[in-house]
C-alpha cells in the first residue's frame, strides 16, 4: 500500500466512492495524519485504510474513501503520532479536562474535531492527544479497554450505552460517578452533566484506558 499524509485541516472519510449525507461519513483524518491508499481510485476519491483509527472492520485500520485532493504526496514513512495544538491542546493529562475544551463543539456524525465531533470521536481526539491509539467506534471501544464496575467508576473512566441486543451505541467521559462529559446528538453537541434517565436506562458499563493502546 502506498502511505499519503492528509495534506488539509480535516478531510472527510467516507463509506464510499459517492455520497456526502450524514450517513455517507464514517470518520474524519486530520492534518498529517498517515493514510494507507489501496489502489483504487474512483469519482475524485481514493480508497484508503486509516492506521491511526483501528476498527474491527479492517485489520490495518478504518476503512474508507478520501477525496484524492486532501492527500500529500507519497511519504516515506509515517510521523510520529500528534495532534496539533488548534485540534486540542495538550496541556493537561487529564482527559476530562482536556476534553472540556471542545464543550460547546457542534455534534457531526463521523467529526474528529473543533468544526464538529461525535461520542466516540471525542474519546478517540483525546486520547491520542495523550499519546495513545485508541479504537474509533464505540463499539470497539467497549470491547478495547479494561472493564470497570459501575459501582467503581472514577474520573476518566468511559460510559458505554446500548439498547437490548443492540451493540454499543454511545460512549462518554464519567466526570464523576452519575455525570458525564460527552458528545451528544440530542443535545446538539458536546455538553456536561448528570445521567438523566433515558441514558441510565441504556448504561451497561464502563472502561478504563490503562496504559498505551498501541
């Protein structure tokens, strides 16, 4: 596979060749991220996997569609992973923190940054910010990392959140036990505050990122 870096602030990763709507945009790759372009190439787009972003979906990392015009030329090797400061600035290793600066972002299904972010995209954002390659979905997620008690959960930890025989659907930051810092779609987007019940009735666990992922 040849490696390109995303040579834009933030360039769309999509289910596709074609498509635009919410439904169409799986993840977002930032500015130097490392994408791994299979070969295809198709409507303006190139085929890619995204290492930085595992998923269960493909062994190597996201898979997805690029538009060929976000992406540098052929590097040599991949950088050493980072976030750039207008991203998220490291200035804390404490995730909560950190993640209360993107409080107020707009929610974007698929979004990794401050133009618009999902639950999942936030727990990701963060973490790599603090050095470590975190799963990108939620429901990865929940299976990655080591399971806490509900009981037991403290600042940092995750919420995961799913309906009956449904796979995880939403993750948030426990502020403390009963409040959560999260991207939320019903809310418009990344907001801070106690469980209310609709989300109590769907929590089903919890995680800790211990060390690196990677």
């Amino acid at each position: 596979m040849m490696l390109r870096l995303v040579s834009v602030d933030v360039a769309p990763v999509w289910r596709g060749s074609t498509g635009t709507s919410r439904d169409d945009r799986v993840t977002e790759t930032l500015t130097g991220e490392p994408v791994e372009v299979t070969g295809e190439v198709s409507d303006g787009r190139v085929q890619v996997v995204v290492p930085w972003q595992p998923s269960s979906l493909a062994e190597r990392g996201y898979p997805g569609w690029v538009d060929a015009g976000h992406l540098g030329p052929e590097a040599g090797a991949a950088p050493p992973l980072s976030v750039e400061p207008h991203v998220l600035s490291h200035d804390s290793d404490d995730p909560v923190d950190l993640a209360r600066h993107l409080l107020g972002t707009p929610y974007v299904w698929g979004g990794l940054s401050p133009r618009g972010i999902d639950c999942s995209g936030l727990v990701h954002l963060v973490h790599r910010t603090l050095g470590r390659i975190v799963p990108r979905d939620a429901r990865d997620q929940a299976t990655a990392f080591q399971a806490v008690p509900l009981d037991q959960v403290r600042r940092g930890d995750l919420y995961f959140f799913a309906r009956p025989d449904r796979p995880v659907h939403h993750v948030g930051f426990v502020v403390e036990p009963g409040v959560m810092l999260h991207a939320s779609d019903g809310d418009g987007g990344v907001i801070e505050g106690p469980l209310d019940p609709e989300r109590t009735e769907t929590l089903i666990s919890a995680g800790r990122v211990t060390g690196d992922l990677r």
